[in-house]
C-alpha cells in the first residue's frame, strides 16, 4: 500500500492543549515532550484541511480539501477530492471514484510511508527533531520544527511543522520527498474525542466498483 499512500501523501500532526505560552523559547526536546503527552490524552479526532501539492519534476500544483477521521489504535479515514483511504488496523481500502476502482490490502505499519495519519497525534519516532526557531504569530508564541527521517532510505527527505504554543496545535506541515515534491497540509478545523464510532472505519465498495483484492 505505500504507492498508494504516496498518492495521499501525508500530512499533519495537531496536538491541542491547555498550557499557556511560554515566555521563553522551549528546546526541541522540552517541545517533544509536551507534545507527546498531549498526544497520549487523544483517543480520536476529526480534522478537516487543506492538502497542496507543488510537484518537483514540473510546473504542476495541485489542491485538495480533505477530512481525517483518527482513532487509536491504528484505525483512519482519509478523504479527499482524489481519494478515499480507509483502515481498520486489519484491512485497508483504497477507492478511487474517478477510476471506478477500490483496492484492498492487509493493513502494514509503516513509520517512513507519506500519509497523514503518520504525523497526526504525535511525533513519529523514526524522526530525528531539531527547533528552526520561535516567533510571535497570531496567536502567539510559535515554534517552527524540522524532522528528518533517521533512515536513509525513507521516501521523505524532510518535514517542517508550525506550532502555536498557546494551544499545542500544528498549523501547518510541510513535507519534502527525495523528488523534491512539496506537500503542504493547512489544519481549517479539529475535533478531539468524540467519540468516533466504529463504522467510519470500514468501507463497502458502490456498485459497479472495480474490486482488486491483494490478501
């Protein structure tokens, strides 16, 4: 299933919390650590963005809107203009209404894959983290990140994040793959524990849709 993560690409990591800002600029590993813990109060969320895509071989650039529907463990639904990508943590569909046609694999973990739910509800561990900076934005304090993959071979050569420190949430997250396609992700909106129910994480093909089925 990664090529048909790298269609989706991937996306980002929105961590709400309570703290205030703080006066003085946090490290990276203070930042990494806030974080984590608000990513262990989040059972599932709802996120609705903004995916644009600036292809590195050409001119191209595209846009999308898209919702995230997230639930621990390992369970999603990602939906937008080209495609839909849903898990159950044992099974993943991938439809594609333009071309009539879902395909459907065992779910497979993958820390280097390009796809939203990587960089949702915490920082990934097969990250190295450093701090680009703080400066004041419009909602305060903000920290910009950058991650890079501590495997060589991973398809993603960098990411940079933009937090707002007065929420603990990641505005925007731009990732950079070893074609030099830019992937920017812009959070519109966010709902944290909902209780998100479980058949948003199962799909049934519409008629007429061409099944590839590769368990």
């Amino acid at each position: 299933m990664k090529r048909l993560s790298l269609i989706l690409s991937a996306w980002c990591l929105l961590l709400p919390g309570a703290l205030s800002a703080q006066d003085e600029p946090l490290t990276a590993k203070e930042l990494t650590a806030r974080l984590q813990r608000r990513s262990d109060m989040i059972d599932d969320a709802v996120a609705t963005f903004e995916q644009h895509v600036k292809f590195g071989y050409s001119s191209i650039e595209q846009t999308f809107e898209g919702t995230l529907t997230f639930r621990k463990p390992n369970r999603y639904r990602i939906e937008s203009d080209a495609q839909t990508i849903v898990t159950d943590g044992v099974t993943v569909w991938a439809y594609s209404a333009a071309n009539k046609q879902v395909i459907i694999d065992r779910y497979k973990e993958n820390q280097n894959s390009v796809s939203p739910e990587q960089f949702l509800l915490n920082l990934p561990s097969a990250y190295y983290v450093s701090l680009l900076g703080a400066d004041k934005g419009p909602k305060g304090q903000q920290y910009e990140l950058k991650l890079v993959p501590k495997d060589d071979r991973s398809f993603i050569r960098s990411v940079k994040m933009w937090i707002d420190a007065g929420t603990w949430t990641i505005r925007k997250v731009l990732i950079t793959d070893v074609n030099d396609t830019e992937t920017t992700y812009t959070v519109k909106d966010l709902r944290l524990n909902t209780n998100v129910r479980d058949t948003e994480f199962t799909f049934t093909p519409p008629p007429g849709t061409d099944v590839v089925d590769l368990r």
